[in-house]
C-alpha cells in the first residue's frame, strides 16, 4: 500500500462508515431547519395538529420558517436535533457507508456494476439503515411537530423522556411505528440518491466534463437531491403524518395514505416539495462533498502513518 497515492487504495469499510455518519451529522446541522419546516408542511391539514393552534396557519418554506420563529422562537427550528444526529450516525453509517461493500458483494468483485446493482445494494443497505434506526426517527419527527407554545401541552420534554414515553405508552411497536413506509421511501431514497449521484458523477467523468474534485461532487449531489426528491416525495409525507400520528388515528400506513387522498386529493402527497428539494438537495450536497473530502483526508492519514511505520522498521 506505501508508495500508492491515497485516492488509489480503496478506503477500509471502517473509513467509509465513519466518513458517512459524520458527513450526514454535518449535513443535517446545516438544513436542519429546512427538514423541520418540511415536517411542518407536510402534517399541517390533520384534524391533530391544526386543532392544538388553530390561528397559526404555515405557508411556504420561508414562510413556515419565518412563522416559527416569530411563534416559537428559533429554537424551535432544531427541535429534535438529538434525535436527529443519533440517527445519522446509526442510519447513515449504514446506508451510504455500506453501499460500495454491498455493491461489491452482489458483483462478487467485479467492476463496473449495472445500474440493476446499485438499485439492488441501495435498497439493501437503506432497508437495514431503517431497521436498526428507526427509533431515532420516530422522535426526531414528533419532536419537529411538536409546537412550542404558551398554552399548548408539549409530549415530550427531552429525547430520552421520548424513547421511554413511547415504550411505555406504545411499547416497540411504537419505536418502530411507520417502519413499513420508511422502509419503501429509504429503499428508494437510498437508490434514486446513491444510484443517481453514481451514474452522474461517472458520466461527468467518462466524458471528461469535470475531473474528480469538489464541483464534480457539488453537480452530482444536487442532481442526485433533485431525481430523488421527485420519487420519494409522497412516500415521505405519508411517512412523516403516519409516524407523528397519535395511537388509532390511522390503522396502518396504506390507511393513512387512503385518508390523505380522500380527504386532501393527490396534491396532499406534494405537500412540502419545495422545503423537501431545499433540504435534500442541499443536504445532498453537503453530505456528499463533506464525505469525499472525509474519506480523502482519513486516507492520506492513514498513509503518512503506514509510511512512517514502515520508516520506523526500516530503521529498527
């Protein structure tokens, strides 16, 4: 390995996992807000939660930003940022940091995987993403529907009042409520975003339009943020009311979406795109530079500590 340029070794599986987490904690300190105006939107139409202040009605990213700040206070645009980077780390780890590694496994080694592949490595490692981290999302969402005002009872008080409240009152299956429809938007999420933002940046680079570097990653995030937005967007909405929803408000995630449409018409499944494509892409973007620049400065780490170990025996 000594004697190899740092982008030539492909990083250990260690690397990319901790690259990945950290990368996803930077990004959603950055658009956090923009995720908790998204939940806002998304939510705001059930009979839950216009009933708890009915003269505050949100219109529009900013619009719904600049209401909770007025209302809320700025706080209230990181409610539930805990939740939020606990579940990066378990969930983003997994998603991104495994998905070369299970592409790899599907191809048995090969290169240059069909997109077939990637779709199937990317539903694989965001359905096992889901699974083990859904607990963290589950708080992360009530705690960004959750209004912080004079007069109106809040549900939980900290993140780790909220996992035991939850257990207690809704047992596991509450901590793991919605992880149906989480499942389907993470799967595709996971393959629109790793499969799009792949298949960009290698066309960028056959082509020769772009080398290597950090504008070639900024193009290939936001259009990647873009393709998956337009997907995802109504499994996310059905998601984000079906997690937040009190016990036998919906029977299960296809009654939730039977309810939107019938009450609130297909739109219902748009609501919030604009916050959701200002989150996701930025997100993307920020994530997916912050990542290869992560995964870039631990490998020549790595080699100037390999190369001065192998000084070291050389001299002993």
């Amino acid at each position: 390995m000594v004697g190899l340029k740092p982008s030539d070794v492909p990083p250990p599986l260690g690397v990319k996992v901790l690259s990945a987490g950290t990368a996803a904690c930077i990004a959603d300190l950055v658009t956090f807000p923009l995720d908790t105006a998204k939940v806002r939107l998304q939510i705001q139409g059930e009979k839950a939660v216009t009933g708890a202040a009915k003269g505050i009605r949100y219109r529009g990213v900013f619009g719904t930003i600049s209401t909770m700040v007025r209302t809320e206070g700025p706080r209230s645009l990181y409610n539930g940022l805990v939740a939020g980077l606990q579940r990066q780390m378990a969930f983003a780890s997994i998603r991104i940091g495994l998905y070369d590694n299970v592409k790899s496994f599907y191809t048995r080694g090969k290169d240059n995987p069909n997109v077939g592949i990637r779709i199937l490595a990317g539903c694989t490692t965001g359905a096992l993403a889901v699974s083990v981290a859904q607990p963290t999302d589950v708080v992360k969402v009530r705690f960004q529907a959750q209004m912080n005002l004079q007069g109106v009872g809040r549900r939980y008080s900290g993140t780790m009042q909220a996992y035991r409240q939850i257990f207690q009152h809704e047992g596991l299956r509450g901590l793991w409520k919605g992880t149906l429809p989480n499942i389907t938007r993470n799967a595709l999420v996971n393959c629109t975003e790793l499969v799009s933002y792949d298949l960009i940046k290698e066309a960028l680079l056959k082509h020769k339009l772009m080398s290597d570097n950090l504008p070639c990653h900024f193009v290939s995030a936001f259009g990647a943020g873009f393709v998956t937005t337009v997907i995802a967007s109504p499994v996310d909405v059905v998601k984000t009311r079906y997690m937040n929803s009190p016990p036998e408000q919906y029977r299960s995630s296809l009654n939730c979406a039977w309810t939107m449409m019938t009450k609130e018409g297909p739109t219902a499944f748009y609501k919030g795109f604009v916050p959701s494509f200002l989150r996701l892409g930025s997100w993307n973007v920020v994530m997916f530079v912050s990542f290869e620049q992560l995964k870039r400065a631990m490998m020549m780490s790595r080699s100037r500590i390999e190369t001065r170990m192998s000084g070291c025996f050389k001299f002993l």
